[in-house]
C-alpha cells in the first residue's frame, strides 16, 4: 500500500467543499490515515513548494496557501500517488477531465482546490513535512 500527502487549498476550505472532496476521495477507495487542519505561514509554504521557487508564480503561490486554512491529509491506496493525480486532473482545472475534483471545484490554474504528491520521494517528503513522527 502506498501512502501520498493531499491538501484541500483555501478556495476549496472557502466554499466549505472539505466533506465533498473527502467524499469523492473515500468513494474512489482511498482511507485517509491522518489529516489536520491547519493555517500555513508564508515561511512555511515557501518551504514545501520550494521545488518551484524559480517559477514566476511561486511568490503568489505561497501568499495564497498562507492565506487561509488548508486540510492536510495522508491518503492510503494500492498507488495512491498515482491515482490521487488521476482524480485530481491537470493543475489547470480548464483542461482538467470531467469528473476530477479540478474540473469540478477548481477556480483557476492557481486556486485549483487540491495538492497532490506527484512521485514517490516527494510524497515521503511532504508527508513527513507536516506529519514528523
Ligand atoms: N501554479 C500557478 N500557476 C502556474 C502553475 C502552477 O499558480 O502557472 C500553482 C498551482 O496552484 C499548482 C501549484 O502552483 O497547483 C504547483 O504547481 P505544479 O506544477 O506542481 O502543479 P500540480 O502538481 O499542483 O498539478
Ligand atoms: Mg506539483
């Protein structure tokens, strides 16, 4: 069983769809181990995304995961990375596939509801960024 680390952005937390994406999340059999919630510091944010801190859209990247609450959870399945991506769609949420949780929920390519790990190493890494135990 392979574990990932989710995390339910501020536009998502805003419009109060938490019990909806764990619904969607739980009905496509995952079991979510841990989960928190918590309200990030820009420090913080600018640490977990720091793979993406020569983009041009990391400062506004990590003004917005600090902005408001995030739920962060460690979701549990036979290749949960890769099919978390899978019901999560593209980071654009235009060019998302009908029925993922972007296509559904998310605003725009920045407030796009969800994070998902996208490799083995780094979902070690974001889980035990937030989960130190
Ligand atoms: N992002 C953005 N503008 C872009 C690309 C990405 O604001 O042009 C944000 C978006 O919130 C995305 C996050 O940065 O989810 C991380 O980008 P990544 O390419 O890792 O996409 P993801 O893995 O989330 O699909
Ligand atoms: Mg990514």
């Amino acid at each position: 069983m392979e574990q990932t680390l989710s995390i339910i952005k501020p536009d998502a937390m805003e419009r109060n769809l938490e019990g909806k994406i764990k619904s969607i999340l739980k009905k496509n059999n995952f079991e979510i181990v841990k989960e928190k919630k918590v309200k990030l510091e820009k420090k913080d944010v600018e640490e977990f995304y720091k793979v993406h801190e020569t983009k041009p859209f990391y400062n506004d990247l990590c003004n917005y995961l600090s902005s408001g609450p995030v739920l962060v959870m460690v979701l549990k399945k036979e290749n949960a990375i890769a099919e978390n991506r899978k019901i999560m769609g593209a980071t654009n949420p235009k060019e998302a596939d009908p029925g993922t949780i972007r296509k559904e929920f998310g605003i725009s390519i920045d407030k796009n509801s969800v994070h998902g790990s996208d490799s083995k190493e780094n979902a070690k890494k974001e889980i035990n960024f937030f989960f130190k135990d």
